[in-house]
C-alpha cells in the first residue's frame, strides 16, 4: 500500500536516491517536450506554440487518473498524499505575481532549469533573478507575512471544498482539457506562426 | 492497401487517444464504489497490538508527572465513582462505556499528546485501546498493571532484601522520592520529604520513550 | 532567423506524448514518497544556506530563513534539492542527445539579447517573489497540486495562466 517511503515500505535512506532518479526522469522529460525553449513556453500565450497547454494538461489528466485508479484498486492511499496547503489570497496574488514573471522571462523554475542544463544564458540570468526574488521576499518577510500565513483554509482538495465527487470532477476535468487542446489547435492555425530555433 | 488503411487509421490517432482518455475518465465515474475500510488494518492492528510502544510503566508515568512532561493526557477508564474516590493527578475521566461519546473525542482523537489509558489492572484500558486504536487514532497507550501496579509500585515500593543488587535499591530510591511527591508519608524520613514537595524530586534519569522513525508526507516548492 | 520548419517541428516530443511520461513520473512520485514534484524549493534551499554561511546571525534573527536551518544539517539536504539535481542532469542528457547543448541567449530576432537578458532577470525576480508567497512554483503548486485536486493548486494554476494570458499583451514585443 502506497505511498511506499512514508509507510516505511522503502528505507528512509533511499528517499534521496529515489528523490535524483525522478528529477533525471522529470528533467529528460521536460527537455525532450521542448521546454528549455523560452520562445516555445511563452508562444502558449500567444497563440503560435501550445506545448506548455497540452504538455500541463496531459500531464495533470493522466496523473490524476491513475493516482485514482491507483487508490481504487488499493495500492496507494489517497488520504496520506501531501495536499498543497491553500492559503486562498496568497495563492491567487502570488499566483498573479507568478504569471507576469513568466510571460516576461518565458520560463517558470522548472523548466529554466532545463534551459541552465543545456547553457541557455538567460536561463542562468533567470534563476539568478528567482534568488534574488526568494532573497527579496525573505527580507520583506514581516510586510508579506499576514497574506502569507492569512486565509489558510487547511490542506483542502476540491472534494472538501465544494463537496463534489472527485470522479465527476476528473471527468469534467478531462473533457476540458480536450476541448481545450481542440480549441488550441484552431487557434494556432489562425496565429500568423512564429519560427524559431 | 494495408498502408493506406494504417495511414487513414493513423489520421485519427489524436481522436481515437481522446476517446481512450474520456473512456479511463468516465471508468472512475461508473466503476462500482464500494464502502471502504473504516479505521486502519487489521494487519497494521495487529503490528501495533504488538509493538512495545504499547505499554507504558508506572515508573515511565511517574516520572513523566513528576518532570510536569506537557505531552501526554492521562485518560482514567473506570466509572466515575471510582474516579472520584481515586485517580492519577490531571487524569481526565472517560468511563468505557462513553468512549465515543462527542466529548470525549477531542481528547482521543488528535496527534498532539500521547494518550495513556488506565484502569485497576489494565483490563478495561486495553478494550479502550484497541477500540481507539481500531478507529485509527494515534499515539495510544495503555499504563502497564493499571492503578493497582500504581500502588505497588510508586505508592507503596516495595523495600529491597539486602541480597539485591544495586539497581533494585536505586530502584526503589526513585520509586520512592516519587511516593513522597505524590504525597506518601515516611515517618522515618520527614524532613526530607517535606522538602522534597517542595523541589520535587525529579529522577535523574530522563527515559525517554523511543518514537517509531516515520516520517510525515511534506512537499511543495 | 532561418525557418526550416521540417527539422523544426520534428526537435522535440509531440506534447501529448510528453504530458502522458510527465503524468507517469507524478503518479510514481505520488506513489513511492507520497509527495509531488518541485523545482523552486530548490532555489530556496539554495537562497538560505547563501544567508547562512555570509551572514548566519541574520538568517537566525529572519523569522523567514530561519524556519528552514537546522541544528545540525545544512538546508540544502532537502528532497527537493535532490530532484533539481536530478532535473538538471536529465535535462543535459536530454539536450546532448538531441544536440541542443550551446552557451547562447536565446531570444526574438526583434530584440536585443541585453533586452532580453534584462526581462529573464525581472522575470525571475517576480517568479521567485511569487512562488514564496504562493508556497510552490507551476511544478510544486499548480502540477502537483492539481494531481491530487488540491483546491490551492488549482487556484494557483488559474491565477498563473489568467495573469499571464492578462499581461501578454504587454510583453508581446519580446516574443512575437
């Protein structure tokens, strides 16, 4: 029964093992979809390249179905996952904060690390820029404190806020994430495209 | 031929992938949902009915009163005549029988304090226990021989013949500093027990209790 | 900018397949250590122990840093810190197959490279400020969180894309 690390299943010992092992495997993945390109993650917002769009939302479908699957035929317990805690304004305003850093450096951390991996210079300016954000935010600790400890609504899911069904909730999830994709395939069409290398 | 049917088949390969996605969705949807298992396993029962995190001896409690040890809730089983007449210093009354009661689970039911149960022998807190322990609630643990062990032990040590070896009379020094904190009177030893109340006397040695190594799910960036 | 567009569209993975892997990798992350992925947290760890070491009275007195030094490790033995290893040599190996690896600044024909340089730093910056403040970055909030329908991720998720698809227009020199 999973998760296999906390219920003691796999030593403690091979949790930083385990931890490099799926870093190798995210940041193959990552690189290999096209994300160490800034100009490819920043056209999703555009309209001329919808990798990120499609890559995030297969990404999100398929592992939320198969961790429900998975606790459907009992190998993982749902109830011990880490749940992101939500802190309801710090989410949205550092959410938004988020969202101009990224259509203005075109990377988010993840993937500016694949960019730093194979020598994209503003990649290294990028995380350079994220430290000295961390750095910012660290120092002004006192003054983002109250949105960064305030509305803390627990480690909630969907299911506990609005009291849906996590099925039904997936399958509406699936269904937008195709039209969606439908969606981004017309659009990109119509965009003037945009080449880079 | 083969290779245009594969090419018209291939020409829909994002639509046949949609349709697959929707179908594994919609499964979670109408796969039949069966009632689960409430509380823990029976196998994770048993390895805790056995773990020797169980007990807790009347030394180990007594000296976790006498340290004022804020992390544990001392939780007395017995009906609430007994309780009254007797009971362990800042034990909480929970007969058996109200155990699930709506008051009584906050007490239970959280992950801040261990919880050690007694009762006269350790009969009726071990039901307590396992019935605590079947909900799924943690930290649980039952105090070894209950209040009668208490007495035999803490309130009344027993003195040790000469013949014993040194740690039995190391033993029942403790034991005994612990009786006169807990207000036992030693005619032959007054006026060290009336100044042991006041420093309380703790025990040099700290037994600390050996927590399984576990750790807890944590994440995010 | 030269465009051949058939060794172009043919440079990486068709995304589907892409997110299909990156879901794999999330439900076996999920799996074996109950937790999701991240990337900024990293970044932190790396952010703390610089304070540490340069001004450690500092990092103490700070209510921020000081949550994440320990007695008697360094900060950065954190899982996380183990995964962006990991992030950063998959990456390489990824690149070095498909013959990506260069020191360049990549950026719009239309742009200077110090432009765009200039942009990546104040990017960063407001990444770095944002994800603290939101707790997790795209990979540890949004991703992650969405993985098991933690209404924080989703919200997170929403506010990136919405502020981002709100901004664009601003930044669309850069890019188009």
């Amino acid at each position: 029964m999973g998760p296999l690390i906390p219920n003691g299943l796999i030593p403690m010992e091979w949790d930083s093992i385990i931890a490099i092992i799926i870093g190798i495997a995210f940041g193959f993945v990552l690189e290999a979809s096209g994300f160490s390109s800034s100009r490819k993650l920043a056209g999703v917002f555009y309209g001329y390249d919808f990798a990120v769009l499609k890559v995030f939302f297969t990404a999100a479908a398929v592992s939320v179905i198969g961790i429900y699957y998975m606790d459907y035929l009992g190998y993982l317990d749902i109830n011990q996952l880490y749940v992101h805690p939500t802190y309801l304004w710090a989410a949205i305003i550092g959410g938004i904060i988020m969202g101009i850093g990224f259509v203005a450096g075109g990377f988010c951390p993840g993937t500016s690390l694949c960019a730093v991996a194979i020598g994209k210079l503003d990649a290294w300016v990028y995380v350079g820029g994220i430290m000295i954000g961390v750095f910012v935010f660290s120092e002004l600790y006192s003054f983002f404190e109250p949105i960064y400890n305030g509305y803390f609504l627990g480690n909630i899911t969907l299911v506990d806020s609005f009291g849906w069904n996590p099925y039904w909730v997936i399958f509406i999830f699936s269904i937008i994430a195709i039209v969606a994709f439908v969606v981004s395939d017309v659009v990109r069409k119509k965009v003037k495209k945009v080449f880079y290398s | 031929m083969d290779k245009k049917k594969i090419a018209r088949v291939t020409s829909f390969r994002y639509q046949i992938l949609a349709l697959i996605f929707i179908l594994l969705a919609g499964g979670l949807v109408l796969l039949p949902k069966y009632q689960k298992q409430e509380g823990i396993k029976s196998e994770a029962l048993l390895s805790h009915a056995t773990s020797p995190e169980r007990y807790i001896s009347t030394d180990q409690i007594a000296n976790k009163i006498i340290n004022k040890d804020p992390s544990f809730i001392l939780i007395d089983v017995r009906e609430e005549e007994s309780f009254k007449n007797y009971s362990l210093p800042n034990a909480i009354n929970i007969p058996l029988a109200k155990l699930f009661d709506e008051e009584s689970l906050p007490y239970l039911n959280q992950s801040q304090f261990d919880v050690v149960f007694f009762s006269n022998d350790h009969f009726y807190a071990d039901q307590a226990w396992m019935l605590c322990n079947r909900r799924g609630f943690k930290n649980l643990r039952v105090l070894n021989g209950g209040l009668n062990t208490w007495f035999t032990t803490i309130i009344n040590p027993e003195k040790p013949s000469q013949d014993m070896p040194a740690e039995a009379f190391e033993l029942y020094a403790t034991r005994k500093a612990s009786s006169m904190y807990f207000g036992v009177f030693y005619p032959d030893q007054q006026a060290v027990a009336e100044e042991s109340i006041s420093n309380t006397p703790a025990p040099k040695k700290v037994i600390t209790v050996q927590k399984k190594k576990k750790k807890p799910v944590e994440g995010g960036c | 900018m030269k465009t051949d567009k058939k060794t172009n569209s043919h440079l990486y993975w068709n995304p589907y397949y892409g997110g299909f892997l990156l879901g794999i990798i999330i439900i076996f992350t999920f799996y074996l250590t109950g937790r999701g992925l991240g990337a900024s947290g990293a970044m932190k760890s790396s952010v703390v122990t610089i304070v540490d070491e340069v001004a450690p009275t500092h990092a103490e007195n700070n209510a921020y840093y000081s949550k994440f030094i320990k007695e008697d490790d360094t900060p950065m033995n954190t899982w996380l810190v183990f995964e962006t290893l990991g992030v950063l040599i998959g990456a390489f190996i990824s690149g070095s197959l498909n013959n990506r690896i260069k020191w360049r600044v990549q950026h719009s024909p239309k742009i200077t490279s110090r432009r765009r340089l200039v942009f990546a730093l104040a990017g960063g910056i407001l990444f770095g400020l944002g994800a603290q403040i939101a707790r997790g970055c795209t990979s540890g909030a949004a991703l992650s969180g969405m993985a098991v329908l933690s209404t924080g991720g989703f919200i997170t998720m929403l506010a990136i894309f919405g502020s981002a698809y709100a901004f664009a227009y601003f930044f669309r020199k850069n890019w188009i």
